[in-house]
C-alpha cells in the first residue's frame, strides 16, 4: 500500500513555479528558492527535486536534467507523452 504525498513545501512551490515557464534551469537559479534553508547545498535542491517528480510523476510531468554542454546540466518541466 502507497503511502499519501505530504504536501509541497513553500521551497517546492517555489522551484515548480521557477519551472514551470518550460524553459531549463541551472541547479544554481533553483537553489535561491532555498531562502530558509541553513547550508544551501546541491542536496537541498535535489532532495526537493526529488519531492516534487512525486507529485507531478500522477499527473503525466516530470522534471528531466537535460544536458546542455560539457558544463552545464540544467533541469526543465515537462510533460509526458503516454498511450492513454
């Protein structure tokens, strides 16, 4: 049996509405929704990365790290494609 999604925190909405205009961002630009964080750090960011996939994963979207060039990774919104 699944366990219930906890509720996106303000730091998630946050980043979801930063990825929400589709366009790719850099783990940097996420990590300035982490304002009441104690260390900023790439964990923060994908640990609540990690929490939103969860809950866009139901509703056909998903977060994907796209590969830009040999320095940059940045992370876009999108939606899935599926045989439904």
């Amino acid at each position: 049996m699944t366990q219930p999604l906890k509720p996106l925190s303000r730091i998630q909405k946050a980043m979801l509405k930063m990825l929400s205009d589709g366009l790719p961002h850099r783990k940097d630009e996420l990590s300035t929704c982490l304002w009441d964080e104690l260390s900023v750090s790439q964990f923060a960011v994908n640990k609540h990365l990690c929490a939103i996939r969860k809950h866009l994963r139901p509703k056909k979207k998903d977060i994907l790290c796209v590969y830009l060039n040999p320095n940059r990774f940045c992370y876009q919104l999108v939606k899935l494609l599926t045989k439904d």
